[in-house]
C-alpha cells in the first residue's frame, strides 16, 4: 500500500511542479526565469523584463515578467496580438469569452466586469469599440477574489483592451498577479 502510494505521489508530483503559469513560478529569480525561456530576457524597466517563455500560448504575443531583486517574480503580462474587429468589438469580444472559458477550466468561473460609464453618451453598441478606446467601457474577468487560487496566485485578470492606432483593433491582456505582488507593491509605495 506504501508503495501504490509513493508512486501515486512520483506520478503527480511532476504535473503539479509543473502547472504554474507558463512555467514560472512565484520568487524566480532572473537567472530562473531566464531557464524557462527562448533567449535571455531583455529589461525593459524597473522590475520588468520582456521575456519569450518556452511554455507560451498561441493566443498571446508578448510577455513581461515582473521581477523584485529581493523577492523574485511576482507578477507576469500576456498581451495577445491584435484582434481585427468591427465597431461592435464582436470579434475582440468573441475572442475574450474563448480565453475566459478556456482560464475557468483551471481557476474556475471568474467575476465578470462588464460596465460603461454612467456619464458617456455613447451607449449604443455600435460605439463599443469607441468606448473601450476611450476608457468609459472596461470588459474583464477576474479570478481570485474572495476564492483561493492555485499557482501561489492572488488574482488573475484578463480584460479587453482598444488599439491606440485603430477603433477596429483590439487586444487581450492577461494578468497574473502572485501572493507576494501586494506585499512589493506596498514596499514601493512606502517612499511617498
């Protein structure tokens, strides 16, 4: 029975080491990061790093790691490549309830935040587009509020965001935030 057991353990242990976002894990240093990527990672400011890793998904382009000298990674940013769309956001929209669904498979269903401002005066849905570029309308999906995550997460957020060089493109941003972010987060904060 002992032994059923221990190879119950060898046989999982590897999948779970293994399931973290795209294969980093909260507290990588650099060096670590660098390990689980395609080419060295390249600064790009403060704590952020753009990085290429080797488990990346199709649907996402770019990819910036957040990195604390002191306490490693504690945040990564998945931009996906644009999205062509009409005035209705139809495709950009389409392509967020796709990732959404496929990122509830793991953290199970999120909140969704699907508002425009009160104040706008373009709430006709052929102005999506418009509004989301302009910062009335925010379309997310937010995971780890009030639940507890796996991964060492606090909270994952996916959103929609509007191209700056088009109202016709769009993209997505995937936020993963680790435990240890609020904690570096208010340790920056403490200087003002």
């Amino acid at each position: 029975m002992k032994k059923k057991l221990f190879l119950l353990i060898v046989a999982i242990f590897p999948a779970l080491a293994m399931a973290s976002p795209f294969g980093l894990k909260m507290g990588m240093t650099i060096k670590d990061i660098a390990k689980e990527c395609e080419g060295k990672p390249e600064f790009v400011k403060n704590d952020a790093y753009l990085i290429k890793p080797k488990k990346s998904h199709p649907s996402f382009e770019h990819y910036i790691v957040y990195v604390d000298k002191n306490k490693g990674l504690y945040q990564i940013k998945a931009i996906s490549s644009d999205i062509n769309t009409n005035d209705y956001g139809t495709e950009l929209q389409t392509s967020f309830n796709a990732t959404k669904d496929r990122i509830a498979k793991k953290y199970g269903e999120p909140t969704i935040r699907d508002e425009i401002d009160p104040g706008s005066v373009f709430h006709d849905a052929s102005y999506w587009m418009y509004t989301l570029k302009g910062g009335a309308r925010t379309l997310a999906a937010i995971w780890g509020q009030g639940e507890k995550l796996d991964d060492s997460l606090d909270m994952v957020v996916l959103e929609c965001s509007a191209s700056e060089r088009s109202t016709r493109q769009g993209y997505l941003v995937l936020y993963y935030y680790f435990k240890n972010a609020e904690k570096i987060e208010d340790e920056q904060d403490s200087v003002f």
